[in-house]
C-alpha cells in the first residue's frame, strides 16, 4: 500500500491518469493532484540491510555467470555452492534465497576452499614490461615463490610486498599482476574484485532425474498455455520416454502432477503426441483438458 501510494504521487505529474485511478482507488480520497508530494523518511534507510541484500544479489550473479560456464541448465538442481566463511554472519540467514534463485540443494560456508580452488598470481605484462625490461625473468620466478591469496589481500589493501630482483628491492602495487581463481575438477568458480562462489558440478543421478523432473513440468506448462487453459483446469497426461527419462518421471510422479494440476499421468502410446527432447532425452507427450 505505502509503496503503490508513494509511487503514483511521484509519478502524477508525468502520468497524471493512470496515477490519479491508482491512487483514488487505494485511499479514497478525491484526488492524487490534491495530495502532498511525499517526503523522504531517511530514518526507515537500512544500510545493514542494502548491504546484505546487494551482496546476496552479486554472489547470485555470480553463481548464474557460474552454471551457464558450466553449461548446467538453471532447472537442473545441483548439489551445494561455496561461500567464504566471513559471509556467514552477514548473510547466513539469507540462504533460502541463494538455494531458490540457485537451484541448489545446500549453501556452505567454509574457511577452507584450498581442496576446491586454486589461486594464481601472474605478473601484468603490458604494465610491468615497461619497468622490468630484462629483469622479467627474476620477476616471475619471484613471484611464483609468493602465497597469491596473501600476496592479493595485502595489495588489495594497501600492504607493502616487495620481491629481490638480482639483490635490489622490488615493491609491488596492485595493478601489476594479475590475479585470478581456478576451480579444481568437479567444480566451477566465479569471482569478481574479492567476491567468488563456487559451485559443485557434479550430477548425482538423483540429481539429474529431478532435472528431467523440472524440464517436463516445463513443457507441460508452456503446453497448457499453448492450448489456451484457465490456470486452474486440471488436465491429463500421456508420454512415451527413453528408459530414463521415464524412470525419472515416475520417481517424480506427485510433484509433476501436482504442478501441473494433472489427474493422471500416464506411460502409453496415444494419437498426435508432441516429439521433443528433455536434457539429450527424446520424449513425446500429450495433454488433454480433464473432465
């Protein structure tokens, strides 16, 4: 309410109709052009509360930017994703919001992500090849003899580092290497500045069936649209699968059928069936308004 009403006097004077029906319609009152502009209530700003939100909102993003690199489709669940301990207490109360917009199973917090990434540390060439010149060499072999994560956080910081190169000292800044995180086999990683999440690439074959699950509710859903049903109708379904594919849907049996508001869902062979192919299965499909 206080949303809706604040908007359409903000907006009144740009879109003075379509505010004036909302706002008369929410307050009863004679116009929205005879209310006082609204004024700002700094006192209900949540800084705490943006911050968690906007984090929450650039892990997800990263987490997406993750999946599709490793080409997993978004209904297709996975098993967790890795958080940085020190994000815990920020935002450990948001994690139903992470496994939703995710699809994950499980969010872990851990200071211990060494056994699932691995950290690089190279020299910036464009920058560094200007003042090093032949020392290039000693410089890397240098730098390899550094811990990258620590070496990254006290630069990102503003700490000195500093290398010998043949004897003399060397100090680093920021904008000379190149920092980086590589996942280790099965997983995948997505980082940005000093933010990374990390994501369990592996497929359960649990994980896969509830997959071709979420694929064939999919279908079924844009089906009904197609065939022009009330949200309500309750409908029944006939499908012939791959072994399986039709596994998969009968272990999921009583989800599919209830989002999809199905009275039966059965395996059998029936006239103008729909081909179409879920994950790398071949499938096809009917659906009929139930009476």
């Amino acid at each position: 309410y206080e949303i809706l009403k604040g908007v359409s006097q903000l907006a009144a004077p740009f879109a003075p109709y379509i505010t004036e029906e909302i706002y008369t319609n929410l307050t009863g009152e004679k116009s929205v052009h005879l209310s006082y502009y609204p004024k700002a209530d700094y006192t209900l700003i949540d800084e705490s509360l943006e911050y968690r939100m906007d984090l929450t909102k650039d892990l997800v993003t990263l987490g997406r930017a993750s999946r599709e690199a490793a080409k997993i489709k978004v209904r297709q669940p996975i098993a967790r994703v890795y958080l940085d301990e020190k994000f815990h207490d920020v935002m450990g109360y948001l994690d139903p919001l992470v496994k939703e917009e995710l699809n994950t199973k499980e969010v872990i917090y851990s200071d211990n992500l060494d056994q699932y990434i691995e950290y690089n540390l190279k020299p910036n060439l464009p920058v560094l090849g200007k003042v090093l010149g032949s020392k290039m060499k000693t410089f890397i072999t240098e730098l390899a003899k550094l811990n990258p994560l620590e070496t990254y956080k006290k630069l990102q910081s503003g700490e000195e580092v500093v290398v010998k190169l043949d004897g003399e000292p060397f100090e680093l800044t920021k904008d000379q290497v190149i920092y980086s995180i590589l996942p280790k086999s099965g997983f995948n990683v997505q980082a940005q500045d000093d933010l990374f999440i990390i994501l369990d690439t592996e497929l359960t074959e649990a994980l896969i069936s509830e997959g071709f699950a979420r694929e064939f509710v999919s279908r079924i859903q844009q089906m009904r649209k197609q065939n022009d049903y009330e949200m309500m109708d309750n409908i029944n379904i006939s499908f012939k699968g791959t072994d399986k594919l039709t596994a998969a849907i009968e272990a999921y049996k009583e989800y599919i059928m209830d989002e999809t508001l199905a009275l039966s869902l059965l395996s059998q062979e029936v006239p103008n069936m729909t081909e179409d192919n879920l994950n790398g299965e071949d499938i096809k499909f009917y659906i009929e308004k139930a009476n």
